[in-house]
C-alpha cells in the first residue's frame, strides 16, 4: 500500500467514527435495557387502581428512555394479592403496588401510610409524607424487609360502604360481617361487627353469595365497575375511615439502589407524577359514576347520621391510641402523623373547609 491509499483508507475509518460517534454510543457500549416485574394487589386492568400501576409501568418505561422496563403482573397472575409484599421482598419480583393497610400483620405502624379513620386527606397525606417527615418513617419501616416505600396514587375520601340494611345508629353495626380492611376494620369491631379482610376481585362473589354482610371498596368510580349495585340496596357516605388512601409502590432495596442514580430519580418523580395522575383520574370520574349509580341503577344514597359519626369517631380515637402503644415505632409514627394532623385541622377550618362552605352556599340548589 502506498502512501496516498493509506491515507485514504485511514480518512475512511475515521470518517465511520466520528459517524459514530455524532450518532450516539457505538453499539458495544449501548446500555444494557434493565427489566422489572411489577406485583399487584389489583385485579388485572382494574379501572383507578389495577390501570394507576400501569400508568406507573408505563411513565417509568417512557421516561427512562426504555433504559427501565418495567411489566405489570395483576393480583394471582404471578402472585396472590396479599403475597406480593413478601415477593418484593424476597426478590421474586422487584416492585408492588398496593396499600399500606394490607401489611399489619408485618407492622402495626403500616398503616398510618394507607388510610387513618378520620385522619389526613389526599392533600395532607401529600403534605405529611413528603414535607412532614412521613416518608422518613415510611422508609425505617420498610427497610426491615427490605424495601423502599414510595405514594403512587391517592383515591381521595372515599365512600362510607354498601349494605343491605339502613345504619341508623351504630347498634346496627352488631353481628355484622364487613369487609373493611386495616384501622378501620377494628373500629368496626368495636362496634360489634366482625371486619374481614378480602381482595377486590373476592369481594363481588362473598357479597352475593352471603358470606359477607357489607362491604367498602373505595368510592363510585370503582364502585360502579365491580357492580355492588347488583347485590347491595344502600350506599353510605362520608368514608370516615378512609379519608385519603394512599396506593403505594413499595420497591426491593436491593433492586432500586443498584440502579444507576439517574434512574432512582426517574423512579422516584414517576411516582410522584403518579400519585397525582390517580387523584386526577379518581377526582374526575367518581362524581359521573354516582349520577349513574342513583339515577340508572336506583342505588338509595344515604348520609351516616351525625350519632353514628360521632360514636365511630370515638372508637377511631381509641383504636389508633391502642395502636400506637403497641410498639416504639408505631408510637414514633403516630407522634408524627397526629401532629401533623392537628395542624391541618386548624388550617382547614380556614381553608379548604371554609372555601368548601362558601361554595356550597353559592351554588346550593
């Protein structure tokens, strides 16, 4: 070769890399795509709920440039429902979504990060968790089985149940068999009835079948998707035992901190645009859901009574005391989460609840 077909072939090669390299990586050093699973307590595609952890899968993907794929496993599909917690855990899959509340039996002090029965709402609970010192709290807990907490959605108040007889007073509770799951469901006790636990997807079939009484689910969106219209006559409100349920994502420690830093920060703001993304859906579409309910289905709407209110109130006083007196942890969170709502409760006469007033006199009628 002389020496202008060297410097030919030479000008060539290095044309192809500076091609290249203006291009992007060469193909040897493209990123490796990472894959996770993701195991819910949902039914698969289940609007609100099971469609807010795809919406989660899917900003992640997206948002990480495909580098994070992540794919969504419905309750039974790789897991049951109330497995999935120790699946994360173990590191059968590496992300679940479902709520704190379902784990009490692991920490008492869990469900403070679900629902409290006349506690935060969607908003304070926002407030609480990621400028009130929650999420701290949220992370010392899980850490002992090896997981990292994160809020991936928000219902907003959810409706006080289903039953098949008026309660007019909280005798009527007596000899009653609910599902209702986490503080809620020792409130319930309380007061005479006896709270089961169920999955979503058992709730219809137990209901129509006898084996529960009543039952609670979130609020007429959802309501109105399972269909407990067909098989409950009377449709409770206010939620008082669930104010503001956080959906939550809990991730394996191991998965999640041995991603590159970028993408721990892109997990961690999809979960929060998540979080928002859900109220939205839930805030949006729970009001149609109603109008359908009582005008197309004749479901009988009805108001708990200020007595029962005020006696569930008690029992809820006494239930989360008792609570927080069975562990350092659970009394650690209960500080934190009743100080945070004292100061909420003293703003919200003032704003969300006096704006609320003002509006209701505004347009009442």
């Amino acid at each position: 070769m002389d020496r202008r077909d060297f410097l030919k072939t030479a000008g060539a090669g290095a044309a192809i890399v500076a091609g290249s390299a203006i291009a992007g990586a060469p193909a040897v050093h493209a990123e490796k795509k990472i894959r996770w699973k993701m195991v819910t307590t949902w039914p698969k595609n289940f609007p609100g709920l099971g469609t807010g952890a795809n919406n989660l899968a899917e900003l992640i993907t997206k948002m990480s440039g495909g580098r994070l794929e992540v794919k969504v496993y419905g309750a039974g599909e790789l897991v049951p429902a109330f497995e999935s917690f120790d699946a994360v855990s173990r590191g059968t899959a590496e992300m679940g979504h479902g709520a704190a509340y379902y784990w009490k039996g692991k920490s008492e002090a869990a469900q403070f990060f679900a629902a409290v029965p006349f506690g935060l709402n969607a908003q304070e609970m926002a407030g609480w968790i990621y400028e009130g010192g929650g999420q701290e709290l949220w992370d010392e807990i899980y850490s002992d089985f090896n997981l990292k907490a994160f809020s991936a959605g928000n219902t907003g108040v959810q409706m006080g149940g289903w039953f098949n007889k008026e309660i007019n007073s909280v005798d009527d509770y007596n000899g009653l068999k609910m599902r209702i799951p986490g503080l809620g469901g020792e409130v319930i006790k309380r007061a005479g009835a006896t709270p089961v636990s169920l999955p979503g997807g058992e709730i219809f079939p137990s209901l129509q079948s006898g084996a529960i009484d009543a039952t609670e689910w979130v609020g007429p969106y959802n309501d109105l998707a399972f269909g407990f219209y067909k098989v409950a006559k009377y449709y409770y409100w206010p939620g008082w035992h669930e104010p503001g349920t956080v959906l939550e994502c809990f991730v394996n420690k191991d998965a999640y901190y041995g991603l590159p830093k970028d993408l721990q920060e892109i997990v961690a703001a999809a979960m929060k645009a998540a979080t928002a993304d859900m109220l939205a859906d839930f805030t949006t579409k729970n009001n149609a859901a109603l109008v359908e309910l009582v005008s197309k289905h004749n479901v009988q709407l009805k108001r708990f009574s200020d007595d029962v209110l005020r006696k569930m109130g008690e029992l809820s006083k006494s239930v989360v005391e008792e609570v927080a007196a069975k562990d350092p942890m659970s009394k650690k969170v209960y500080e934190s989460f009743n100080k945070y709502r004292d100061q909420s409760v003293d703003w919200a006469k003032i704003g969300e609840v006096g704006y609320s007033l003002a509006r209701a006199l505004t347009f009442e009628g």
